[in-house]
C-alpha cells in the first residue's frame, strides 16, 4: 500500500471513501460518530491547505483509505485536559483524524500507522464511545486508553496513546 498527500482532485473518492466508512459505523452500532455531514468537503480542504491529508493507494492507485495527520504543529486544543486518567507523556506527539476505508482491502489502520511512526514516535488518536471497532484495533496495536477528552463542540472521546521504541 502506498501513501500520499490528498489533492483537489482527490476530494470526490475520499468523500465517497468517508461515506462507506460511516455504512461500515452504523452496521457495527456506531450510530453517533460522524454525523450532521461529517466529515465534511469543506473539512478534507481544509485538511489538504494544511498538508494533512493523506490517501492510502492500493496496487492499483485506486483510492482505498484516507486520513488527516498532524506533527510538528502546535498541540491538539482539545488534548489539553484530559479527564478519568492521563496521557502516557507530555513529549511532542503526532495525532490521527478521521482514519477512513473504503471496505476494499484490510490493513489501511496498520499501514497508516507505520507511515505515521516515519514522522513520529509518539501518537495520539480518540475515537467515540460506541466506536468499538476502532478501540479493538487500537488496542491490537498496541496502543493505551488514557482517559476522556471533550472536542470543541462539548462532545466527549475516548483518548488513547502509543510510543513507539526507535
């Protein structure tokens, strides 16, 4: 599997790939994430001017996951407090949004992961409570739950983190 920056041109198949995504959610009981039209056009373009988009290409190029990554910026606003426990350390840490696939091959979460640990070794990721799929995965992957955050709109996550040995 390949990886590379989402473009413009980009925008319809990852929409698409979001929308499969969410028929994934509401078939597994994840029936409150991604709703009200998120995530949005207006969302992925924003995430494409910041240079943190990125598609997942299967050995065809065809577009068959999508996620946001963020490094080396400022720390996530929402990350700041952290309820029911703590982040396993205040070093500078990567954070992945809106991980999506398309249902068409397996492994898009793990190879997102290993281009992520390029970039950093540490990482951080939420996810809904009735997103039990991706707890699980994160879980496999060896990642830890720390506790609660709240997004901007007073909704509430599961925070989870992951150091990696370099």
């Amino acid at each position: 599997m390949r990886i590379r920056p989402t473009t413009i041109d980009d925008i319809e198949q990852v929409m698409l790939v979001y929308e499969q995504a969410k028929r994934f959610m509401r078939q597994n009981g994840n029936l409150h994430q991604w709703t009200g039209g998120y995530p949005s056009r207006e969302i992925l373009e924003a995430d494409i001017a910041t240079d943190s988009s990125f598609v997942c290409l299967d050995d065809t190029q065809s577009i068959v996951g999508t996620f946001c990554f963020r490094y080396g910026t400022a720390p996530e606003p929402t990350y700041a407090t952290i309820y029911d426990g703590a982040w396993l350390n205040d070093k500078p840490y990567g954070v992945i949004h809106r991980i999506a696939s398309a249902g068409k091959v397996g492994g898009i979460f793990a190879a997102c992961l290993d281009w992520c640990r390029g970039y950093v070794d540490n990482i951080r990721i939420d996810t809904h409570r009735d997103n039990r799929v991706m707890q699980e995965l994160l879980i496999r992957h060896g990642f830890s739950r720390c506790g609660i955050i709240y997004l901007a709109n007073g909704d509430e996550r599961i925070a989870f983190q992951r150091e990696f040995d370099r």
